[in-house]
C-alpha cells in the first residue's frame, strides 16, 4: 500500500453511486427480468471509466471502479459461486426494534424492491471466473487511462457473505464460513495477484452484532467474530498484507445505532487481522468519538489507519477544516506515513439505495480531499 511520504493520502471505502439507466439494469438482471446484455456490458464499462476519471479529478488518491457494476457488496456472489437459490429471510436491525414506525418510514423510503439475497441450499464452490477478470480488466483499463498510481477493488468476507445469505445446507456456521472461505479465495489472490489493493469489507465484525446475535452476550458474538477473522486469514494465506486493507462498520444506514457494539470491544478482533489497512467509521456521531480508542491503547504499530473522516449517510458536506481536524488527530496517533484519509463507509451500498445526492457525494469527497491537504501543509509535507 502506498504511503504519502509527508503527504496524507485519501482514498474511500468502495460504492459511488450508479448512473440511474445502469442501476436500473443490474437490478432486472438480479431479479431474473428480461434485459439487454450489451446494454449493461456497455454501460458498465462506461461507468467504471467514469467513476475512475472522477474520483480522479476530485483529487483521490487510492480510487477504484466505484463497484458501479455489482448490485450490491454482499450480495454480488450469487453470480460467481455455487450452492446458492430461493430468498434468505429479512435481515432485522436490533437498534431499530424500539423504533417501528421508523422502521417502517425508512423501507418507504429504500423504495418498494428488495434485494435480492438467495440462501445457501447447496455446496459452496467457485462457479465462474469471468465477472471477476472483468471487473479487474476494466479497473486497471480505467486506472491507465486516468494515470492513477494505485487502485483498490472490494470483495465481501466470508462472514459478511453469510450474514446476508442465509444458511439451509451446512450442519453449521463454522463449515459454511470454512465453503465460503474457500471459494472467496481465488478472487482475493487474483486481485492481488492483478497489482490491485483488496479491500475485504468485514461489516459482519460490527453491524453483525446487532443484526445477527442481537439477542445474545457480547461473549458471544466476539467468539464468532474472531472466527470469522481467522477463517478469512487462512483465505488470505497467499496475499501479502501490506496488499489489502479490511473495511469495518456498524451499517451504512441512518438510524439510531444506539446497540452498536463500541469499537474498543472488538479491537483486539480487529488486530488479529491479517490485512494491513484498516478502513472503519471516525466521523458519524455514533462512533466520531472512538479515535480515542487508538490513542489510548498500544498493538495498531503494524497497521496503517484509514479512518472515516467523511459521513457517508449525510448530505451535509463537512467542512475541510473540520476534515483536517479528524485526520490530524489520528496523524498525532500514529504518524503522517500510517494514516490515509478515507469515508465512513460507500455512497450507494446498494444499486438503487442512497441516501447521498450523487453531486453532493462529489462534493463531499472534495471536501475530503481538500481536508487532506490542510492537514498536509500543517505537517510541513
């Protein structure tokens, strides 16, 4: 992973938002409707090419294809593995159980068509390759073109893969964790293997809290959250660790969040990681305070910190200055050449759902960027 040299870097977690002619596409395509092949193929490809230039005009340092070209970041193996059919039961968000109305007033809102999420019927396996090597054919075409000098590309954990599809084959978690394990693995080698950053997005170790085990201890939950790292260190045996960085968060919606597990309890799950960035939430108000947590406890020295610096959940744009502000508290953490600026979480997790305007999501990476480089001039760098 590049360091900034004097410089703070920025990058961000992964989704930007889909032109809507696209969006509408993957989202037939996911719910087995007719659609025009060529079309999504053509428009696909326009988007990654875009979404790179961009990001690069903003000024993002470590930028990717925006993952324009997958429905969603969990659900998107349902067209690359194996054991998979039917619908997997609706996920329910335990900080939302006290709140129904507002429950009720946010599906209103996300729009009537619900993700397609299959559930595990069958053995998990590798089924096709191809959507892979073109994803990674068109973000390095992309990155060419627009001169960056460092791309990333996401890829869902196992665990995040078995929060969302549900389990109805293996005898239990640990076996299914170990099928997904091993039939994520190709996919984490050939992006590394491709000069690509991977980004493993590992929401599972936070929001799986309160989704998954939200009637349960604590205890619990980290016992299967160290788990469900140890499972994705083993599918990570062949990618060197200062090639991938591991995304954590509590959910990129808007809600009361007020049963987040805090960071501190899952740190020591964190540092026993094998990826040697490490994206997660530092700026929305259920976690802008846990910096601290970095700042008072040792075993982050081999970890380079990309903490959000930006709300991803939010249309206002945050002030630059309040940007450098976030950044430099974590630059007197750990030094300038451990610390990248980066979001909270994407911009549009779901093809069809966000809550960031497309402009102001733009707006807000500037900021970002603009952030970055006060921090920078304050350093000297």
């Amino acid at each position: 992973m590049r360091t900034g040299g004097g410089r703070i870097l920025t990058t961000h977690v992964g989704s930007l938002p889909r032109p809507d002619a696209l969006a509408a596409l993957l989202l037939a395509k996911e719910h087995g409707e007719d659609y025009d092949e060529d079309a999504l193929d053509r428009l696909t490809e326009a988007a990654v090419r875009d979404a790179v230039a961009d990001q690069r005009a903003v000024g993002i340092d470590i930028v990717n294809d925006g993952e324009v070209g997958r429905t969603g970041y969990a659900t998107y193996i349902q067209d690359r593995l194996s054991g998979f059919s039917g619908e997997s039961p609706s996920l329910r968000f335990d900080d939302l159980s006290d709140f129904p109305e507002y429950r009720r007033r946010m599906g209103q809102a996300a729009g009537t068509r619900r993700l397609h999420r299959p559930r595990c019927t069958g053995p998990v396996a590798l089924r096709d390759s191809a959507p892979l090597a073109r994803e990674i054919e068109r973000l390095t075409a992309a990155l060419d073109a627009a001169g960056a000098a460092e791309g990333f590309m996401n890829a869902a954990s196992p665990g995040v893969i078995a929060v969302f599809q549900a389990n109805d084959f293996y005898s239990d978690m640990d076996a299914y964790l170990g099928a997904l394990a091993r039939a994520m693995k190709p996919e984490y080698e050939a992006i590394a293997a491709a000069g690509l950053v991977l980004q493993i997005d590992c929401p599972d170790l936070a929001m799986g809290r309160h989704v998954i085990y939200g009637e349960e201890d604590d205890a619990l939950f980290l016992r299967r959250a160290a788990m469900q790292v140890e499972v994705l260190n083993a599918a990570l045996e062949n990618v060197p660790a200062d090639r991938a960085r591991l995304h954590v968060c509590w959910g990129n919606y808007e809600g009361p969040h007020h049963r987040d597990i805090p960071l501190e309890a899952i740190a020591d799950v964190l540092l026993s990681a094998k990826p040697q960035g490490l994206l997660f939430e530092a700026a929305n108000p259920r976690h802008a305070h846990e910096w601290t947590v970095f700042r008072d406890r040792s075993g982050w020295d081999d970890k380079i910190l990309i903490p959000g610096v930006i709300d991803s959940t939010t249309n206002y744009v945050e002030h630059p200055e309040l940007v450098a502000e976030r950044v430099g508290r974590f630059v007197d953490i750990a030094g300038c050449d451990r610390v990248i600026a980066g979001t909270d979480c994407g911009f549009a997790t779901f093809a069809g759902i966000g809550k960031v305007d497309p402009a102001i999501a733009r707006l807000k990476l500037a900021a970002l960027v603009e952030g970055a480089q006060i921090a920078s001039r304050r350093l000297g760098g």
